[in-house]
C-alpha cells in the first residue's frame, strides 16, 4: 500500500516542482533579465547563469506546494474511485493511509531544509555579484547608513565584582562600500585621558591592520573634562578595532544567508542597536526554520482533504491547492508583519501558519475519521 500510495504521489510530486519553480522564476528574474539584456547590454550567457543561480530558492518555494498539490490530487483521484472505500473495506484505517503522505512529507522537509540552507542562500548571492560585476555596476555592493558600534570592558571593583563601562564608541554617517564617511569616534581605552576623533572620511588599511582617517580632528581631552590638545590633520591612522567594518559588511540580503550566516549578523545588528533590523532579522531566522516544515503541513492538508469522499477532477484539485497555497501565504506574510511590528514574539510570527493549518488539517482528518 505504502509503495503504491507513494508511486501515485511522486510523478504529480516533481510536476509541480517543476511548474511552480518554472513560474516563480519566469515571473520574478525571466522579464527582468530580459530587459537588462535590451536595455543594459547584459550577455545572454551571463543572463542564462544569472537565471539558473535563481532557480533554486524557488524550488524551496515549490516543494511545499507541489506537496500539497500531489497529495490532495492522489487522494482525491483514489477517494473518488473508491480505492481508499476499499482499503477502508480492508481494516485499513485513515490515519494510517495518511500516513504514508506526512512521511513523505517529512523526506520532503529534509530536502527543503538543505536547499534552503546549503543551495539557495550561496546562488542568490552568486547571482547579485555575478549581475553587478556583468553589468559593472558603480554601486558598491555593500552599502549602510548610520553605523553605531559600542565596545566595553570590565572594570574590577572593591568588592571583587566587575562593572561594565564604554570604552569606545564608533558612529559613522554612512558606508558606500570603500570608506566610512561622517565619523565620530570616542576612545576611553586609555587611563587618565580620553580623545575625540572627529573625520570627514576613514578606510580600513588591512596591509598595517589600522584605520586611515582623512580631514579631521583629534580632541585629547584630561581626566578633569579639560581639553589637552587639538591636533587637526588631512591624514591620519590610528590603531582601532575593525569591527566597524564587519559590522556594515555583514549586511547582506536575507534570502543570501543561511540560519548560521543569519544569526552570525543578528549579533553583528545588536551590536547596532537598530531594534527593527534586530527584530526583523529575528522573524527571518525563524521563517527560514518553520518554512521547511510546511511540506509536512501541506501533506497532512492535503491528504486529509483528499480522503473526505467526494468526485472531484484534476482541475478541481488543483484549484483547491492554489486556494489553499494563498492562503497560507498571506497568512504568512501578515503574521511575519505582526512579528516584526512586536505584536507577536518571532517564533509566534513565523509558526502561527505552519500551527493554523497543522490544526486545519488534524481537524479534517478526525472528522474524516469518525465517519
């Protein structure tokens, strides 16, 4: 029974894999490309690259629906014929046909969960750098506003206990790539004197592992608050952290990082401060772990619905399952919102679909159960 249910599923199984991913990125990077190889003079090889590095985030995208479109199609193909009647007929329990398809489902989870952590994060991110370096795009790759990194250290007291205090306090304008530009940096690292470091611009000299600032200001400032010295300068390098930098490097776009890469930034964005990035950030983290385990959602809606006894068609399946899908997803997009708008806690704005339709689908199944 297993190896028949699961040889109906997989054919319907990879033809939605294939229509679904074939139809995300026709719509999404096909006419795209197409007008940056008129408009732009884009080689049509690098355009054919371009589309196939962006083919594997929307296969993640189809394996969940062509889970749900392959279960509730073979379900319902052997409900109306009355093959599930008979196995019914034959002891066999709706929960355990069912079961057959949530299994599934898991295997499908797994590769879900491995495309969308080893695959699709590293070709989206090989298709930007490949699309800018073909078109030689003068915008930087990298670019932030408002970079804010504190640095602290421990101080020991009398008492044995340590207090924490700023040692240093960097702020820059803006990142375009190349230099931070509009900086301000306070450094109390040293006993007995602080310095305000004012520049027009600074860039990172990784041959000395120092900081070349240009056009500004040094104030050495005495422990009694006094100014000691003011030291105006074009060029200037001083002996600080790079951590700056990382910290507007870091940035990429959330569909180019993994969970590793994801929560690698998310400390980077504490030390920031800027609470929406941290908070959107956060609710990416958890949609990247609960997007996986919609396969096994779907499955277990799509059986369960399949399995009421009813006559439907193809067409009608697959209307059912583009219902189903939308609904689902905009659920998604609108408890992802709440989420990062902190009406919902992260894991609730990210899980709150996958536990509705988990419900939606135990409650059908029961139903269909007690008949």
């Amino acid at each position: 029974m297993d190896r028949y249910l699961a040889s109906e599923m997989l054919p319907t199984f990879f033809f939605g894999v294939g229509a679904f991913s074939s139809i995300g990125v026709t719509i999404d990077s096909v006419f795209e490309l197409v007008r940056k190889i008129v408009e732009s003079g884009l080689p049509i090889d690098i355009a054919i690259q371009v589309f196939l590095l962006k083919l594997p985030n929307f296969i993640v995208l189809a394996f969940p629906m062509s889970t749900l479109l392959a279960t509730l199609m073979t379900y319902s193909r052997l409900s109306s014929e009355s093959e599930l009647i008979a196995l019914r007929g034959c002891g066999v329990s709706v929960y355990r046909m069912v079961l057959t398809a949530v299994m599934l489902s898991l295997v499908v989870t797994g590769m879900t969960f491995v495309f969308n952590e080893q695959i699709a994060p590293a070709a989206n991110y090989q298709a930007t750098l490949t699309l800018d370096s073909a078109l030689k795009s003068d915008k930087p790759t990298f670019q932030q506003q408002n970079i804010f990194y504190p640095e602290y250290r421990d101080i020991p007291q009398s008492d044995g206990s340590k207090s924490r205090i700023l040692s240093r306090l960097f702020y820059a304008d803006q990142f375009d790539g190349k230099r931070m530009k509009g900086l301000t940096i306070i450094d109390r690292s040293k006993e007995g004197v602080s310095q305000i470091v004012v520049s027009e611009s600074a860039q990172w000299n990784g041959s000395q592992n120092v900081w070349d600032f240009y056009n500004g200001t040094i104030y050495l400032v005495a422990a009694d608050r006094s100014y000691r010295n003011i030291l105006r300068f074009e060029h200037q390098q001083l002996q600080l952290p790079r951590t700056p930098l990382s910290l507007a490097e870091k940035s990429r776009d959330y569909g180019e990082m993994n969970i590793s890469e994801a929560l690698e930034q998310l400390t980077v964005e504490r030390l920031g401060g800027d609470r929406q990035k941290i908070r959107k950030l956060q609710v990416r983290i958890q949609q990247k772990i609960a997007l996986p385990f919609v396969c096994v959602v779907f499955g277990l809606v799509g059986a369960a619905m399949g399995t009421i006894p009813q006559r439907t068609g193809r067409g009608t399946s697959f209307g059912i399952s583009v219902i189903v899908i939308f609904s689902y997803y905009l659920i998604f997009f609108i408890s992802g919102a709440i989420g990062q708008a902190g009406i919902l806690s992260p894991f609730m704005g990210a899980w709150l679909p996958n536990f509705i339709f988990f419900g939606i689908g135990a409650f059908l199944l029961i139903r269909v159960a007690q008949r």
